[in-house]
C-alpha cells in the first residue's frame, strides 16, 4: 500500500542568520506600543476637532451609556486597533520582509483561500463554542486577585455599552470595531508575526501554536476569559498552520466575533431571546459534543488539505 507522508508546513520566508525571532518579537511588542500611543493621541486630536469631550474615556463606559459615549469609545478603538495592530504588524512584516511581494508571501495572503478551507474554518470555532463556554466557567471558578475582577467587570461593562444598538448604523460600526478589524489586526499579529516567528524559534508547530495562542489571550487583560480565549487562539493558530493561508484565521475569527455582535443586535430588537450577556451554563455532556464535533470537524479538514496538497489540481476548490 502506498503510504504518503504529511506535507510540511513552509517555513517563514527569510533565514534565520538575517534576524533572529526574539529581535523581530521585540520590535513588534515596541511597534505595537509606540503605535498605540500614537492611535490615543490621533483620537484625542479628532475629537477635539469634532467638538467631543475626550474626558468621556476616563470613565469606564457602561450598559447605560448614550449613544454620544457609545460612538465616542467605538472612535476610540477604530484608531486603537488601527494603530496597535494593523499598523504596527505590517510595519513589522515589511520592514524585515521587504518588498510588498514578498511581506505578502510572508503572510500568506497572496494567494485566495480555498472556500473549504474557509467554511470548514467557520464551522470549526462554531462547533467549539459550546466547550468555549464550558472552559470560561471553569475559568471563573479558578481564583484571581481582585483588581484583575474589577478590571474584568469593568471590560465586561464597557462590552456590554457597545453591544447596545438602536439602529443599523451602530450594527454596521460594530461588525467594523468588534469583528472586522481585530479578525485583520490581531491575526496579522499573532498569527502573521507571533506564530511564524516563534516557530522558526521553537522548530515545532504545535508549541508554536499553544505559546502564540496564549500570548494572544495574555495580551486581551481579561484573566476571567483568559482559557477559553487561550482556546480560540490555539484553533485560530492550527488553520493557520494547516492551510498555510492567513484568510482562513481571519474568515473564522470575524465570524466568531460577528455572530455575537449579531446575536445581540437581534436581542435588543426583541427578534431573538438568546441574551449573550448573560451567563451560560453549557452542561457537560453539551461541551463533549462540541468537543468530539470540533475534533471531527478539524480532521476533515486535516484530511482534506493532505489530499489537496498531495493532488492540487485534482479537487474543487
């Protein structure tokens, strides 16, 4: 019988000997830092231009906020993200894989995603979310100092003042804030930058894949989700690995994120009585399903993109 071996993921383009993954690392951290700043100071200078009350954003934004603070703090995080992540991470990639053609090669965003690969990926984090919701209560019940609770409740608060919608523009502005850019900036971060470089550090995709996924979750400040998050970043990191395609995390990721904002626009309308801000208690038996689907899920996919890579001409796309 003929026997095929698993393809190996290609390495990151450039050699070790050029710039070592520590150093790229730290330039990311200090890129994303210096940026960040930047994006608080471009913001400050934009709402002093509109006339708004920048003060608004030293206190925590909560469930009855007016839609002036609601737009306010969206503002605040369009310039945060933009400058913290997506900004900072291809400054990164293109000042150590220049030029564009090859940043993109890099990346792996040069070429379209297999619309399998793109839909299995989806799937995937949605098959999980019932064991995500199981891992968050355990998380809860693990002790954690109480300044990181307050902060947690505090982050919970400012989430829950964003998730109230009154019309479709503010749907529209948090598919943008919430979903759409944290899928493209945070997967060009930890996914492009953090996941490529600590594999050409560690020589091994699954600690690649579990170290980038919980500097992912590190980097949110919310202890309380930290594992389930931690989760999320694992798969997120093994699509990447798998289909050695940045779209495919970038696809799961904002639909994970959009479905919720989704769910809640839906709730506030009185269209769905499913109520996301509230706590979820997912059975046991329910987070062994989505387990065993999950895992089901992930080895078609790891079935599929074997044979695809063995015969690329051979299958649909």
């Amino acid at each position: 019988m003929e026997q095929h071996s698993e393809p190996i993921a290609t390495p990151p383009l450039g050699s070790p000997t050029e710039h070592s993954p520590v150093f790229i690392l730290s330039v990311q951290l200090l890129a994303s830092l210096l940026l960040g700043t930047v994006g608080v100071l471009l913001f400050h200078l934009f709402a002093t231009a509109v006339g708004w009350d920048a003060g608004v954003l030293q206190t925590p934004l909560s469930a009855e906020a007016t839609p002036a603070e609601r737009w306010q703090m969206r503002a605040f995080l369009g310039f945060s993200h933009l400058l913290t992540f997506i900004a900072a991470g291809w400054v990164v990639v293109h000042l150590f894989y220049p030029p564009l053609r090859r940043a993109l090669q890099y990346l792996q965003v040069h070429r379209h995603p297999q619309r399998y690969a793109v839909w299995g990926g989806v799937a995937l984090l949605l098959a999980a979310l019932p064991l995500v919701l199981y891992v968050y209560e355990i998380n809860r019940a693990l002790p954690i100092p109480e300044a990181w609770r307050q902060a947690e409740s505090q982050a919970n608060e400012m989430l829950k003042g964003l998730l109230q919608m009154d019309d479709a523009w503010e749907l529209l502005a948090n598919l943008v804030i919430i979903a759409f850019l944290p899928a493209i900036g945070e997967e060009l971060v930890f996914r492009g930058v953090v996941q490529q470089q600590l594999l050409r550090w560690v020589h091994s995709p699954w600690a690649a894949i579990w170290l980038s996924g919980a500097i992912f979750s590190f980097a949110h400040f919310q202890w309380e989700g930290f594992l389930p998050r931690w989760l999320l970043g694992v798969l997120l990191g093994w699509l990447y690995w798998r289909f050695q395609n940045l779209w495919v995390p970038i696809a799961a990721h904002f639909s994970n994120n959009a479905l919720q904002v989704a769910a809640q626009y839906l709730y506030h309308r009185r269209l769905s009585s499913l109520n996301l801000e509230d706590d979820i208690a997912v059975p046991f038996y329910a987070a062994a399903i989505s387990t065993a689907l999950a895992l089901a899920i992930a080895y078609s996919l790891h079935r599929r993109a074997l044979a695809t890579a063995l015969h690329p001409y051979g299958g649909s796309s």
